[in-house]
C-alpha cells in the first residue's frame, strides 16, 4: 500500500516537473520594462556648447527566446548651451539647454555568462528638438532668445552588460552613440553624441 502512494507521488512530481520544463521551453517572448538616466556628449563641441548634457531613457523590451530582442524607446536629451551675442559695440551672454525627445525602434542581440549579459543594438526612430533662435528687433540693440521645434531621423548604436541580483531587478550599463542632422543658429554643427546611461530593467510576466 504504501509502495502504491510512493509510486503515484513519483509519478506526480516526475509529470510536474516535465510539464514545468516544457512550458519554460515554450515561452519564447519575455516582456520587461527599462529605465535609466546618464550623461550626454556632444562629438563635435564647440565653445558655444557645454562639454555635456543629461540624457532619460524609457523602454518597453521583448526578448524572443535566449539571444535576439527588439525594444521601442522614448528618450530625452538635454544639452546646455552658452553663447555670446554681438550688437552695435554691446556684447549679451545667453545661456540654454537645447531639448530633444527621441522615439523608435531598437533591435539587438545579447550574450548570457550566469548572472551576467552583455548585449549590442542598432535602432532609428524621430528625434523631435527645441531649436534655439536668437531674434531682434530692426534699429534695436535689444535682442531675445525663443525656440523652434524640427523634428529628424535619427540613428544610434550602442552596447551594455546588465547584472542580475534577482529576478525582478536587474542594474545595467549602457553606451550609445546617437546622430541626428540638427544645427542651430548658436551651434553651428549636428547634436550627434554619446549617452552614457546607468539603469535597470524589471519583468512584466
């Protein structure tokens, strides 16, 4: 009797077990949210740019089995500015930040080493940005600053290692170069940089 209640144990854990391994296999997309927030460099600064910027990133990721994922990201940039206007002998010190918020598609590939995954990635999507204008009125020596919104495509590239302490906190680092053909009146050159980011991501399932 006691040997059938054994027998019948087993045969439930061997079944349960089995059933739990197939589903793992079976579950192909892991759904996760990202969030981070780190510094931006401008490539091509000159005197009127400062020598960084801030950068936010928010992303919704989809893992398709152990290596490939896609992500869509909504990101902010902010880079500071200071430049100097010139009129009628007079000299005006104006200082800003030169806003952009970047929306698209990322697709990459990761490498898993236990606890540890480094991942690379190439995406596109529209960079919407504040263009600063500096305006005057005819015969006046005044001068104001105001802003225009243009909006571009832009590209970036980029690669990160995260580290699991658990399952629903994972730390990671990230390095991106970003490239969008925006020139402003105070800078005279694209905004194209690299963001250096500190976050973490969490699971949705």
């Amino acid at each position: 009797m006691i040997k059938h209640w054994v027998l019948i144990a087993f045969s439930l854990v061997v079944s349960l077990s089995s059933r739990a391994q197939f589903d793992y296999k079976e579950k192909k997309l892991l759904f996760y949210f990202n969030g981070g927030v780190g510094y931006y460099l401008p490539l091509t600064a000159q005197t009127t740019l400062s020598e960084r910027g801030s950068a936010s990133s928010f992303q919704f990721q989809v893992d398709y089995k152990a290596h490939l994922f896609g992500r869509f990201y909504f990101d902010q940039y902010s880079i500071a500015f200071h430049t100097k206007y010139t009129q009628n002998g007079f000299n005006t010190q104006l200082d800003g930040k030169v806003p952009t918020t970047a929306i698209g598609l990322d697709v990459g590939y990761g490498w898993h080493f236990h606890r540890f995954s480094a991942y690379t990635y190439t995406g596109a999507g529209l960079a919407m940005t504040d263009i600063p204008v500096l305006r005057s009125e005819a015969g006046s020596s005044d001068a104001y600053l105001s802003s225009s919104s243009r909006s571009s495509m832009a590209l970036r590239v980029g690669c990160g290692v995260n580290f699991k302490i658990n399952r629903y906190f994972i730390p990671y680092f990230e390095a991106q170069y970003m490239s969008f053909p925006v020139r402003t009146q105070v800078y005279n050159g694209d905004l194209d940089g690299i963001s250096l980011q500190v976050g973490f991501k969490t699971p949705l399932q």
